[in-house]
C-alpha cells in the first residue's frame, strides 16, 4: 500500500488486517496495478463488523492516488443511508491528505445539486 494510507492505518490503530481484508486487498491491488487493468465490480459478502469497508477502501483509493483530472472515478452503492454514511466516513479518513474527494448522493437533495457537490456537470 501506499506509504499515506500505510501511516493512515497505523495513525487509526490497525497494527493487522482482518482475514477478510487480508484476503480482499492483495487481490484488489493486483488488479490495480496491472497495466491497463481496470478494477471493476467488486461484491464482498461478510458478517457485520468484518472490515469489509476497508477491504475495498484502501484499494480504491490506492488506484486513485496518482489521477490528476478531477473526475468521479468511483462507486460505491450500499442499500441504505446509514451505510453511506458509514462508507463515506472510511474514505474521508483514508483519503485525508491527499488531493482525493469524496462526496455521498442519497437522494435527500436534487439530482442536480448531487450532481454539483460531486463535481459532474449537467452534461454528464
């Protein structure tokens, strides 16, 4: 992992990752770092508690750390807003000190200002 979210685990305390982190982030990341490989859907399915968060966190913002065109380049679907808030605490955290963004759209606003706080324009 990058030498930002390696301190940001150490900072948070996470001396070692949970089974289904150490199963999911090695193989996130070898997508990841495959040339020309894209990372695409992703479903981990675990008991509460597990880490799945950071099992696909720290991968997705590892992939994203070098873009430098503002752009939304990744998401995140979960079935309620709890979870988006939860989610979106995660990559806050994670993506803290570096040029990353994250923002969270759960219906509760327009289309159009969701699409506004995320940085899209009308036109797509």
């Amino acid at each position: 992992l990058d030498e930002r979210l390696v301190a940001r685990l150490r900072a948070s305390g996470l001396e070692h990752f949970f089974p289904i982190q150490r199963e999911v982030v090695p193989a996130m990341l070898r997508v990841v770092r495959s040339k020309g490989a894209v990372l695409g859907d992703v479903c981990i399915s675990a008991p509460t508690g597990s880490g799945k968060t950071l099992a696909y966190a720290l991968p997705v913002i590892e992939s994203l750390l070098d873009r430098r065109v503002p752009a939304l380049r990744a998401l995140v679907l979960v079935p309620t807003r709890d979870l988006v808030q939860q989610v979106a605490a995660v990559f806050e955290a994670y993506c803290a000190g570096t040029p990353l963004r994250v923002a969270t759209a759960m219906g509760q606003v327009s289309l159009a200002r969701e699409r506004e706080r995320m940085g899209l324009r009308a036109d797509g």
